[in-house]
C-alpha cells in the first residue's frame, strides 16, 4: 500500500500539504501559534506547546512501529551527531527567542494572520536557511560531524525491542504530564 505511494510524488506533495494544514490548524486550536504561549513556555510558565509536542512524539512512534511491525513502512533514520545538535539547537533556539516562535507555530500564526510572524518569521527562516547553506560547507567539515553517534534509534541505542522504548517513552511522558498537573501547569 505505502510502497506504490512512495513511487508517486504528486500524490506525496498533495498529501503532505493536508497534513502541513491539519498540523497548522490543530497548533492553532492548541493554542500554540500564539506569542504570548510560546513565551511562557520559554519562561517555564505555560507547558501548553512541550505537552502537545511530547503528545506529538509518543503517538508518532506508535503509529510508526505499528506501522513497521506489520511491514508497512520501513525505518529511514538519518546520521546525528553531538555538533550537529548542537549547531541545530543554538539556531532554532536563537530565532525562537528573538521572535517567539519556532518555524511551525510561526507558519501557523501567519495562517492565523499573525503579522509578527509573517514579517518576522518568514523572512527570518529564509535568511536563516540561506545562511546556514552557505556556512553548511564549512561547518560540515568543522563541526557538524563532532560527536557522530550515526544512524541509532531509541530501541537501537539502549538495546531494547520497540515495543519497550516505546512503552518506557510513553510512561515518562505521562509522568511528566502527571507532574506538570500536580504543580499546576
């Protein structure tokens, strides 16, 4: 079934932009393209958009081992690495501090109409990816391959079966919702 849809880009564009709407739309009933959600999340006051992106993790992997588990879809994971992390995260945590948005919340604010993000944001990830293409030569070479811990999984990396990582996820984050309840988040 996923295989003869691998072989088919129009139909995977078409449904890539549905889900890109459906993923928009649900941020916004979230209320995770608003400004001032995502700051009291960067002061640890609002954990509106961690506990929709912990919810996001946990039902992925089961989707995704389900899927596996019954030969539906094959695993593809890509290289890591501690710089390239690291890199990674001093970008996307610099423009979500400057502007209040990471790059999904901010397309979902500008479908809102949002002009912070549209003025800012937009703009802002395009001379982000520009910059960041530009340096990818040197960066590549220096320091995005520190630390290569190549292509590991979850299940892979603690050598257990997917059904326990996933399992072991599942409760830590249920903990933490757990937690976050009790001192009333």
């Amino acid at each position: 079934m996923l295989k003869n849809l691998h072989e088919q880009k129009p139909v995977q564009l078409g449904l890539g932009l549905i889900m890109g709407i459906l993923f928009g739309f649900f941020l916004q009933r979230g209320q995770a393209t608003r400004y001032d959600t995502i700051l009291g999340q960067l002061l640890l006051q609002d954990f509106t958009v961690m506990k929709i992106m912990m919810t996001a993790a946990v039902v992925g992997m089961i989707g995704i081992y389900t899927m596996r588990r019954k030969g539906m879809v094959q695993l593809h994971p890509k290289e890591g690495a501690i710089g390239s992390t690291v890199v990674g995260s001093l970008i996307f945590g610099s423009g979500m501090a400057i502007l209040g948005y990471c790059p999904g919340t901010a397309l979902g604010a500008v479908g809102q109409g949002s002009m912070d993000a549209l003025v800012g944001g937009v703009p802002g990830m395009l001379v982000g990816a520009i910059l960041y293409s530009t340096l990818y030569p040197i960066l590549s070479e220096s320091i995005l391959k520190k630390g290569d811990f190549g292509k590991v999984t979850l299940p892979d990396y603690f050598k257990v079966r997917p059904l326990v990582a996933v399992g072991g996820l599942y409760m830590a984050i249920i903990t933490v919702f757990f937690v976050l309840e009790i001192a009333g988040f």
